[in-house]
C-alpha cells in the first residue's frame, strides 16, 4: 500500500514532459507568439513609443545633421542624396533596438513567474522564447511599415523593383530577429526588466554608430573604419542600400577593401544567420538552466 502511496506521489509531483518533435515545436512556440501578440494589442502604448524614437531619428538626421554631411559621390549639399543614405540606416537601428524590448519582456516574465508556470506544462522547452522573438518580430515589421511611410514623406525614393525592395527590408527583419535573441539571452542572465533595457542598449549605441548607418566611413580614424566595415550592422545597411537603389554608381563600396562591403546581400545574411546559430543556443541553454 505504501508503495503505491509513494508512487502516486511521485506521479503528482513529476514536471510534465515535452511532446512530440518539430511539429510540436512548432505549434508551442505559435501559442506562445500568439500570447504576446494578444498582449502587444492590449497594451497599444508599448507599439506607439516604440515608434516615436526612430521617426525623431529621422526628422532629427535629416533636417538637423543632413546638411552638414557629405554622402561620397554625391554633390555637396545634395540633401535628396543624404535622405536615401540616411533611411537603410534608420530602418537598420529600427529593428535592433527592438533587441531591449525583447529582452526587457523576458525579463519582465521571468521576474512574475511566468516562465515558471510555462516550465510547468507539457511544451517545448524551446518554444517560449521562439513564440517570443517571433512576436517582436511582427510588431517590429509594423513598425517598420510605419516608418516607411514616414520615410516617403520626407522625400525617400527606392529605385529598384519591387521585388529588391522586399528583399531589402525581408534582410532587415532578418537582422532585427537575429539581435532578439541577443536579448533574449540578456533578459534571462539579468534580474529586473529594468537591467534588461538598459543592458539590451548600452552595447548596441556603439555597434550603431560605429557603422556606415548615418554618415559615411571614410571620415573615421583609419581603425574605426576597418570595425565600421567588419560590423554586421553595416553589412545590412549596405545591403539595404544595393537592394532600395539607394547607392551613387561612382562611390566606393569599401574604403578598406572589406569583403562584406564589396558583397553586403551575402555578408548580411552570413552575420544574421551566425547569430541567430550562437544565441539561440545559448538562450535555450540560459532558459533551461535558469527554470530548472
């Protein structure tokens, strides 16, 4: 009788299992994106915010620093030439400094138990923080729309297809998904969603403007101008510039002679891809041992 006793405890206690393989996966990780989504709709001041920074970007590049910077190739003072500079880099900063928000949410529901009661349920182990960077993808994408438009009206133009257009900004997304699980890591290693934000901003300011976002690298000290062209960042600002048409033919596409600068599309795709490799893995492996 004991024994049975002791065996019916043990069943009651047991953390339920995971199900299934990829197909399971997938579907976990859809609910938890869906979950967030709901909450991202339900909370509309999170999506505006997120908005206001890139939009005083603009406004402020183009119509306080735009004068006064020189876009190689270009006449002097060709202030239409800067705006077709400026907007692959704006999209760029856009979608990586989505990367706080990230992990500001993760942290947010590690600190309410959230993830807890997640661990509690027979799921992938994967999938709550898949569901989450899928969901900041979306609002990421919106808001992205969104700047678009105001982009249009400040005088931005694309000069290729529709296609390449799509490309660009598909490359875009892609960079944006891959630093949210640069800060998933960091909203699972830190405590407070506060420490989050701040630690999911202080290293991208760096990567941001040491880059050929918002204004051209040849006017570097010569080692910023090799870390400029190294950057990941850059080579997805590039690559949305070649695919927008938003390049003067006559202007160098490296000053170092880079090889992500002579071949952003791939370079782009290389980078996003590497670190999406490394930090999911290391995500995953920070959520297991953080809720075991």
């Amino acid at each position: 009788m004991s024994t049975v006793t002791e065996a019916a405890g043990d069943a009651g206690i047991r953390t339920p299992q995971a199900r299934g393989g990829f197909s399971r996966s997938v579907r976990d990780s859809l609910v938890v994106a869906r979950r967030n989504l709901i909450r991202m709709i339900r909370i509309p001041e999170v999506v505006i915010f997120g908005l206001i920074q890139p939009i005083m970007f603009v406004v402020l590049f183009t119509y306080v620093f735009g004068g006064s910077i020189n876009v190689p190739g270009a006449p002097p003072g060709d202030d239409q030439a800067y705006h077709e500079f400026l907007m692959a880099g704006i999209f760029a900063q856009t979608v990586t400094f989505a990367t706080a928000g990230a992990g500001a949410g993760i942290a947010d529901d590690m600190h309410k138990g959230l993830i807890d009661r997640f661990r509690s349920l027979p799921m992938s182990r994967g999938a709550v923080l898949t569901g989450r960077t899928l969901a900041d993808l979306v609002q990421t994408a919106l808001t992205l729309v969104v700047l678009a438009v105001v982009a249009l009206l400040i005088g931005w133009r694309s000069h290729e297809n529709l296609v390449e257009v799509l490309a660009g900004f598909a490359l875009l997304l892609l960079l944006g998904y891959a630093f949210s699980w640069i800060g998933a890591l960091i909203g699972l290693t830190v405590r407070t969603p506060e420490a989050a934000t701040s630690g999911g901003l202080i290293w991208l300011f760096p990567l941001t403007f040491i880059s050929n976002a918002f204004v051209p690298v040849n006017g570097m000290p010569s080692f910023l101008q090799h870390v400029a062209e190294w950057n990941p960042f850059s080579a997805t600002v590039a690559a949305a510039r070649q695919l927008f048409g938003n390049t003067i033919d006559k202007a160098p596409t490296s000053v170092t002679g880079a090889w992500p600068m002579d071949h952003p599309v791939l370079a782009s795709v290389i980078w996003s891809v590497l670190i999406i490799a490394v930090f999911r893995t290391l995500a995953v492996r920070k959520y297991r041992s953080a809720t075991a």
